[in-house]
C-alpha cells in the first residue's frame, strides 16, 4: 500500500512529492460505531488516526513535512511538542536518515509518547516551560540555524493532515457534522481544507479542554491544564485559521472538562471496543454532550445525519492514565478453587 503522498499526489504541491518520506501512513479505519449511533440519534463513524504508524494523526502532516524537508537538503528536524509531534518526527527523520530534536515540557509528556522519541534517537530536551514557551523558542531557534521546523506552523503538514477528509468522503460519502479535538489547531484547520478540496461542507465542531480553552475563552490561556496531555496548548499556532473554518462550516468550537472526557474515554473501550489517549476522546465527550446540531440534522434530508468522531491518537500512548481510570489485577494462586472465585467473582 502506498503512503498518502502517493495516493493523493494529484493534490499535494510539487514540494513534497520528489523526494517522498513514508511509512505508509493514513488509509486508517472508519469504524461504525453503533452503541454512540443510539446514544445520539445518528449514524456516527469513528475515524481511527490512532492506527497511524506511530499511532496519531500526526503522520499525516510528517510524512509531507519531512519530504520537503528532504527535498530541501535539510539534514536535521525539530519541533516543540507535548509528545505525538515528537514521536513522528522522529520516526520520520530516521526513516529520511536526519536527526531530529524535540522540546517537550517537563514532566506533562506521557510515557508512551516519549519512549517512542526517544526510541527512534531523537535528541529530547525537557524544558522548564508549557508547550507554548517551547513552541517559541524552536521558531527562534529555526529562524537562526539550519534545522527544518516541523510543527503545525510548518504548511505542509496541512497538506498531509487534509487527506483524512478525503478519506472519509471517499468512503462513505458526504458527511453531516466533524467532531474533533482542537489544541495547536491545526488538525481541524486541515480537515476543512480537504473538505473544501473535494467540495464539501460540513458543520465542524472542535473541542477544547475547559483547562486549556483559549479558542472558547477568545484569549491565551497562560497555564493551560488538562489530563488530555495532547491538546494542552494555551495559545495554537492556528487560532485564526481555526476559527475561520469553524465559522465557514457553520460549526462551534466548545469546551469539555476533564471529567467529561475521562467518562467517554472509559465509555469507548466499554461499549465500542475502541481505546484511544484522553485527547482523542473530546471529540466523543463534546458529541454526547452536545449532540448533533438541528442544522446537521437539517441537512440530512430526513434521514439520520452522518457524523465522524476523530480519534487522534492510540490508547496505549498515555498508559498511565489509563491505569489510574481501571480496575486492579486480581492476583490467583494456581489452584481450581481460587480461579473459580476470581473468573466468577464469588
């Protein structure tokens, strides 16, 4: 199977598609989701970004990123990130043979995503500062020194990022309503970019964090906190154009507080066999909170809307929280009696 690049080159610009960095990224499921569907009243789908190959959307814009990059000459990478973007950036630049560094804020990264960081030889520096500090300093640094910066500030991740649009009108046609969780931005920026490509419109709903809101509080969010390490971002690099498809799209940007979140990020595993990190499960938190709106509803025809819920990134990213929010192990002594008591619970 062939990376996105690749699939879609009709549609990427000439930067990207010469000296292609891949690992076969996007074609990830849509997956029914039939216990949401009822709780809803519509026909609700789950786009599954979690099975990316390092497990979160973040490939999408990499792979496009890191090509141009390659195309360039570059020889390193580097990007501030609260552990999805270093993870792909890292894996990216060893898959092109650069080095990568990444700026991460000390002590908010999750396990899982910095092991991969560290795995793929990033070089990881923890900084005493959130991500918006690190953003800064890594754009300044970028400004200064030959070294390709490759967050969501860089263009062509959109480019990468917009063909999970086109994926799922490819699939299952047009859609009535995008939930989606919002920190930098620049995922549900891209996202309205591949509908409006392929001509499509419609309504996006983007959640926030109540802890790190900045888009719903329409100002910066100095210390910004949330349990969804992902979207803990207190002032996105993609504000404006955030907001822009938000109101092209006739949607809303909202905000869901953690335990809102926490809830739906049980609920999934529970009732759809789908685990996704704490980030991911705003986009589900804010539609059962919500619902779907009469607009939506409208412009189904009669018919049940149709909705994607976009689920960033992989569950076993965050291990830790996922920990804290089940149940222990129950320990058994190899004999018939106490198998029994543990298996039936008596």
């Amino acid at each position: 199977m062939a990376g996105l690049i690749e699939r879609y080159i009709d549609r990427m610009p000439e930067e990207v598609t010469s000296h292609i960095v891949s690992i076969e990224e996007g074609s990830t499921p849509l997956v029914p989701a039939p216990a949401l569907s009822e709780r809803v009243d519509a026909d609700v789908y789950l786009k599954l970004e979690g099975a990316n190959p390092t497990g979160s959307f973040k490939d999408r814009g990499m792979t496009c990123a890191v090509s141009a990059a390659a195309r360039e000459g570059a020889e390193a990478v580097i990007c501030a990130s609260t552990g999805n973007t270093a993870a792909s950036a890292a894996a990216y630049a060893a898959r092109a043979g650069m080095t990568c560094a990444v700026l991460v804020p000390e002590g908010k990264i999750a396990a899982g995503k910095l092991a991969q960081a560290l795995i793929y030889g990033a070089r990881v520096i923890s900084l005493n500062g959130n991500f918006d500090v690190a953003l800064q300093l890594v754009r300044d640094l970028a400004d200064h020194h030959p070294i390709s910066l490759v967050n969501s500030v860089n263009d062509f991740r959109l480019e990468g990022q917009k063909t999970s649009s086109f994926e799922i009108v490819d699939e299952i046609g047009p859609i009535d309503l995008l939930t989606i969780p919002v920190g930098n931005a620049g995922n549900i920026t891209a996202y309205w970019k591949g509908f409006k490509e392929y001509d499509q419109a419609p309504e996006l709903n983007g959640y926030q964090a109540a802890g790190a809101a900045p888009l719903v509080e329409g100002r910066r969010v100095e210390n910004p906190e949330t349990v969804a390490s992902a979207i803990r971002i207190g002032n996105p690099a993609r504000w404006e154009e955030a907001m822009a498809a938000i109101t092209e799209s006739r949607g809303a940007v909202r905000a869901v507080t953690d335990d809102e979140i926490l809830d739906a990020y049980r609920w999934l595993p529970a009732n759809e066999g789908v685990f996704c990190e704490p980030a991911s499960a705003a986009s589900v938190a804010g539609l059962i909170k919500n619902g779907v709106s009469d607009a939506a509803r409208a412009k189904a025809e009669g018919g049940r809307p149709k909705v994607v819920c976009v689920l960033t990134g992989n569950g076993l990213k965050d291990p830790d929280t996922a920990f804290d929010n089940v149940g222990s192990v129950i320990p058994c002594e190899p004999e018939m009696g106490q198998l029994e008591k543990a298996v039936l619970g008596q």
